[in-house]
C-alpha cells in the first residue's frame, strides 16, 4: 500500500471556477478526469464533477457535465489572469481530446 504524498498547505485563498461542458454520452467521465489530471496546471489542485445533466434542452446523444475546478498557489495569491489562463488550458484539453463544447 503506498502512503500519501507530502503536499505543502498553502497558507493563500483557493480560488474556485465552474465550467460546464456539452459531451458525447458515450465519454466517462474517469476518462475526462484522468486526461485533465495529466495535462493541468501546476496551480490547479483539484477537478471534480458535481453536476451531470441529460434531458430537456440537450441533444439525446450528448450529455452536459459541470466540474468544479479548485486553484491555489503555496506562494502567492492567485491573480484573475492566472486562474484564467489554468482554466482555459482545462478548457483546450476537453475541446481538443473530447470534442467538447462549453455549455452557455
């Protein structure tokens, strides 16, 4: 059994950013996560789905997926441009991997 990873708490505010996307109905959701774990940003520390969503309004064969993204930085707080940017790097690996489109 491997024992936990020491991580440095951060002594500076998260910031938290939704996105939602409109996926194919056959896409897991593990996969999703598993590719957006390997391609974030340093700064992000954690992504989870909070809201899956098939029916009225979406296409039978899609599905609309809400993950909530957690950023934090152990030296400093984080500044709008820098979330942005860590949040539109999530955003490329879901168009590019998945054919994702972000939900309006």
């Amino acid at each position: 059994k491997s024992l936990p990873a020491f991580k440095e708490i951060s002594k500076f505010p998260p910031v938290r950013r939704d996105i939602a996307i409109i996926v194919d109905n056959d896409i897991s959701v593990h996969s999703l996560l598993d590719a957006l774990y390997a391609g974030k940003s340093a700064i992000v520390s954690d992504i989870s789905l909070f809201d899956i969503y098939r029916g009225k309004g979406m296409d039978s064969s899609k599905k609309s997926l809400a993950f909530r993204v957690l950023l934090q930085d152990t030296e400093k707080t984080l500044t709008d441009e820098e979330a942005d940017s860590a949040v539109a790097s999530i955003v490329e690996i879901l168009k590019n991997k998945f054919s994702a489109a972000l939900r309006n």
